[in-house]
C-alpha cells in the first residue's frame, strides 16, 4: 500500500445508513487500459556544439512543461539553452503528457555523439513503457429513504498505481475522481476511501477522463442497479435524485456553477424512443434475440484548472494559459498559443474565435504552437482544457488588441473612441459611413507617424488566463442493444448522446471529439483490458492480443446538444474532448445486463463471459 486517503464525511454517512429504508451494494473493476495513440512517441535529439543549446523535437502534449522538467528536475541544459518543438502528433490522451526516459536519453546521446540522434517507438514498446490508464476495483454502498431518495453513499476503491509513480497517477484516484462522485445527484452525505497500491505492472497514469471515468462508471452503474433492485424506471430514479438548484456546493469538493440535467435526459429518452422500448424488446425476444437498453447520466471537471486549486494540493505548477495575438502591418494575424494541437483542431476553432471577433477571414489567421522559443510559455492540453482556458486567453488577448486598435481609429477618423465599433473587418463610426479597415489600422500602428498622443507603435498584445473554477460538461446517454444467447455476442441497435458543452464554437469538431470519446468508451467496455500473468508478464502486449474497436464494433451514434453557458469564462464553453469516454461504459454495460437478467457482469463485455454471464456461471 502507498498511501490511504479519504474524502468526505465519514459520521454523516453512517448516520445516513443507519436511517436508510434500502441500502444497495456493488462490486465492480475498471479495467485496465492501453491508451495507443494513432502515433507511438517518438524525439529527435540535436545538440549544437558552438552555441551549447539542445533542440528536441518530441510527441509533446505539453513542450513547455517539458522543457521546464528537462531543465529544472534533470539539469538537461538552462531553459535558454533547450528548445523543445512538438509538431504534428498523432493523438495522445494523456499518455503523451509525461516525459519519458527516452527523449532524456536522446538528448545525451547527441551531445555524447555530436550527431542528431532520433528514438522511435513501436507499438510493443508503446504497450510497455507507455503509461496506462483506469485500473481500479471498488465496493460502493447506497443509502436510499423511503421515497427513494439518496441519503447516503460510501465508496472504497483500490487504485493500481503500477511499479512506481507517475506524474498525476496520486492524483487521478483522489482529486480527480473522487471528488466527482456525487455525479448528478443531489447526495447530501458521500465518503470516500481510496487505498492506492504498487505492484509489478506498468504506471497508472491519466488516460482520457483520467478518474472522471471510473467515477461516472460506479455511479451510474449503480443508479441502474438500484433501480432495479427498487423496482423504479431508471430514467425516473434518477429525475428523482438530480441536482436541479445550482450553484450545488457537492459533499467532495467541487462546487457545480451551472446545468440542466433534465434537458439532457428528456432529449436522449425522445431522441431514443424510449417509450416504444417495450414493444421493440418483445419483437426482438420473439426473434430470439435477448433486447437491452441502458442509461448514463455522467459529469465531469475540466478546464483543467485553477491555479490556487491546484497549488493547494501540492502541484508544482500554475494551471492557467497563455495567448499573444501580433496584427502584422498588412493585417494578417499570428496567434500564438500555449496550448498544443494534437488532432483537436485548434488551428481550426481558435482562428474561428478571432474571424467572430475581428470579422476577418479564417484564411487571414495563423495559429502557432508546439515550440517553446516561438511561444511564450504556456501549460499545454490535457483535461478539456484547450478552449476553456486556451481560448479564453485568446479572448483576452483579442480585447486588447481590439481596445488599442479603436483607439488608433478612432484617432485617425476623429471620432470618438466610444462610437467605434468592429464589424467585418473594419473600424466603423456608429451612426456613419465612416470606417477604416483592418490593414490600415494595422500600418498604421507600426509606421507610427500618426498615433494618438503617448500611444507606443505595434499592434501585438499578450494575455494569462487563470480560470476561476473548473467546468463542468453533462449529459445523458442511452445505449439500446441486442445480445445472441447463443454466441453472447452483443450487436448495437442504437447510440444516442445528448452533452451539454455549453456554447458550441464549432460543432462539427464537437461531434468528432464525441465519436472519438464514445469509440474509447465503448472499447472500455466491451474490447480492450491489459492483462498480466502470475509473474507480472504483459500477455496483451500487441494488437494481435489486446482489442482495440474498429469502425464495424461501433454503432452509428446519434449526438443531442443542450446548452446551460458556463459563467465562468467569456466565451460560455465547457470542454468536449473526454466526455464519451466519460459516460459510454456506463451505458453499455447497463444496456447489456439488462439484456440479460443478470447484473454481475465486468468489463470488457467479451461474448465469453455474456454468454457465461446468460447461463448463470458468469
């Protein structure tokens, strides 16, 4: 054992229990998982002898971060004298956050050699080196009154931690899901024991959701087993126990500022058709096939997150963001960003932010990231946090710039600074046809002949955004499914999510991260586990053993969007980027045992043990 850490209030849940009219109990795995990024990692090491500086190109999800703990904890170089550049990489759920030993032993190398030295994994090492994720079995009890209300839960997890620790792995089974496990229920007395163990196996680290996941996984594992154990609609016991007042200060910490948890299950439960449930499950039964249908109702904290927060904890790090926004003299716009690109299409959503805001083209805008002498520094992206915290540095950088530049128009055209405004690129007069275009506003920042009294030349501003509290993305989905009693094979019938990410800058991305979440839910759930043999031997240490979902294990999903603005930042954004891998397994797990009749059953779902699972032996 590491260490034996607790949340919550452990006299208010026994009170709690000891009132309840029913208590449920569940024992349950989260399986342990691979993350496999479409790209292994990979670094390029190259030491210049004449000026003693090192470059590093490297699958970074964070090269500031990573040049900071180069230089700082492994005294590569001085800052000044490392240079790390992350470029396109392909994919990295957190396991791409860390720096590993081989981008170290790269950059030793080149200097030992005086060569460019380049290390790149393949997919084997990638299996066991890379930090893996979830790993956790759990034994939760739930303390229901006689209206059915929740009075009362009490969780103890065990959390593999793997052979040592790792850079959140003390995180992720404390702050990060523990103090989620109130979900969206209105819980008033919750208390939390979590014994963190090492053992001869790779490190635990954050994965896609990193603790949202196993927390969202119990909870409405065990709605949907409370459900039946109370003879309720599942649907209907939760309605029941949803936070509907907010701001909700939770039992664990995290204060929720904003949602409708009713929207997002009214919408999933239509989009479904949920009330012509039953007819479809009797036809199904009378073609022999066993009909399933499950509901999961899930939150989480991103926007990764206040620096006070986190400071308070222990971290070593602010987890703010930066931004720069350079108007070049002719009017075409950089926008440099310490957040990192790594297949979320920044480079497409944040120009999106400064076309709204600046009325220009998204041809006219440049996003630049991924290098640490180009970029001041910043935090990178991980946690949902790119657009939250990213994009609202952006946003107040883009204030700046659009504040001095109505000055310079409002200079150039006499006219008031107050009657000016920015529309379709240009600086208009209210009320006027007076207007002066964004090029000319630009030269003339930098040709600085005619500039209002002690203004200085340029157009380039900066800005750190430190969010306030985190955000807190929902939504309700509802996995309808069919299983062969003969094979246990599972096929899907219908997928449908309803989220609540707040305001949608591009939602044709939203949707894409949606997918990518679900397709990594759904792998949870019935495909991947990384398995150890008695003597600490990885056996799924390759694709030819460990499944990864393919587009035919997929269903055709069909996305649902409410909107509840978050208050806490500019722009009304939640975060999108772990929310199916958030709340999929959930789904898919109930759907199936009620297919079944049979509750005990663990992740992944193999037609093995469902088929066990339907004859009673599971």
């Amino acid at each position: 054992m590491i260490y034996d850490w607790v949340l919550g209030d452990e006299a208010a849940v026994k009170e709690a229990f000891s009132k309840a009219a029913n208590v449920v109990t569940l024992e349950l795995t989260n399986n342990r998982l691979v993350p496999n990024a479409m790209e292994p990692r990979s670094a390029v090491a190259d030491y210049d002898q004449a000026e003693e500086h090192f470059t590093l190109y490297t699958t970074s999800q964070n090269p500031h971060v990573a040049r900071l703990v180069l230089s700082a904890f492994y005294n590569i170089a001085p800052e000044h004298k490392l240079r790390v550049i992350a470029p396109d990489v392909g994919g990295g759920f957190g396991s791409k956050i860390y720096v590993y030993p081989e981008e170290m032993v790269a950059l030793w190398a080149s200097k030992k050699v005086g060569r460019p030295v380049k290390w790149t994994g393949d997919r084997t090492e990638a299996f066991i080196t890379d930090a893996h994720g979830r790993d956790h079995v759990t034994k939760a009890e739930m303390a229901f009154d006689k209206d059915n209300k929740i009075i009362g839960l009490n969780v103890k997890t065990y959390a593999n931690l793997g052979a040592y620790m790792s850079l959140f792995s003390s995180a992720v089974p404390t702050y990060l899901y523990a103090t989620l496990l109130s979900g969206q229920y209105n819980i008033p007395a919750i208390h939390a024991e979590i014994i963190t163990v090492y053992t001869n196996t790779v490190p635990v680290d954050a994965y896609r959701g990193a603790g949202r996941p196993e927390a969202s996984y119990l909870l409405e594992r065990m709605m949907e087993t409370a459900a039946r154990q109370l003879k309720l609609d599942p649907g209907e016991l939760r309605r029941k126990n949803f936070i509907t007042q907010f701001p909700h200060q939770t039992p664990v910490i995290m204060a929720y500022d904003i949602g409708d948890f009713n929207a997002s299950l009214d919408t999933a439960m239509k989009a479904i058709d949920y009330a012509g449930f039953p007819a479809r499950k009797a036809k199904a039964k009378s073609e022999g096939k066993l009909r399933g249908i499950g509901f999961s109702c899930y939150i989480e904290a991103c926007g990764i997150a206040p620096s006070k927060a986190v400071g308070s904890l222990g971290a070593g790090v602010g987890l703010w963001e930066s931004a720069e926004v350079r108007v070049n003299p002719v009017g075409t716009i950089e926008i440099l960003t310490g957040s990192h690109s790594h297949g979320q299409g920044h480079e497409t959503t944040f120009a999106q932010l400064v076309s709204d805001r600046l009325g220009v083209p998204v041809s006219q805008v440049q996003i630049v990231h991924g290098d640490t002498d180009k970029v001041q520094f910043g935090m990178g992206t991980y946690g949902s946090r790119s657009i939250a915290v990213g994009g609202t540095a952006i946003v107040k950088a883009l204030e700046k710039v659009e504040a001095k530049g109505k000055k310079i128009a409002a200079h150039l055209l006499e006219a008031s600074e107050g009657d000016i405004v920015i529309e379709n690129g240009e600086f208009k007069v209210t009320g006027t046809d007076k207007s002066i275009a964004l090029p000319m506003v630009a030269l003339a920042a930098y040709t600085a002949h005619n500039l209002p009294d002690g203004m200085e030349p340029g157009l380039k501003e900066t800005a750190f955004y430190d969010p306030s509290n985190f955000t807190f993305p929902a939504g309700a989905y509802i996995c309808e499914l069919e299983v062969d009693p003969g094979t246990g094979k599972t096929s899907f019938v219908n997928f449908v999510a309803a989220d609540d990410f707040g305001r949608l800058i591009n939602p044709m991305i939203v949707e894409g991260q949606v997918h990518g979440g679900l397709a990594q839910g759904i792998g949870q759930a019935l495909l991947e586990s990384a398995i150890y043999d008695g003597s600490g031997q990885l056996v799924t240490a390759s694709f030819m053993d460990y499944a990864m979902p393919r587009a035919d294990d997929l269903p055709s999903f069909k996305l649902n969007h409410t909107s509840t603005l978050c208050p806490g930042n500019p722009l009304g954004v939640k975060g999108c980027g772990e929310a199916g891998a958030i709340g999929a397994s959930a789904a898919v797990i109930n759907a199936i045992t009620d297919a079944i009749g049979n509750n005990k059953l663990e992740m992944p779902a193999t037609p093995d043990r469902v088929w066990h699972a339907i004859h009673g032996n599971a």
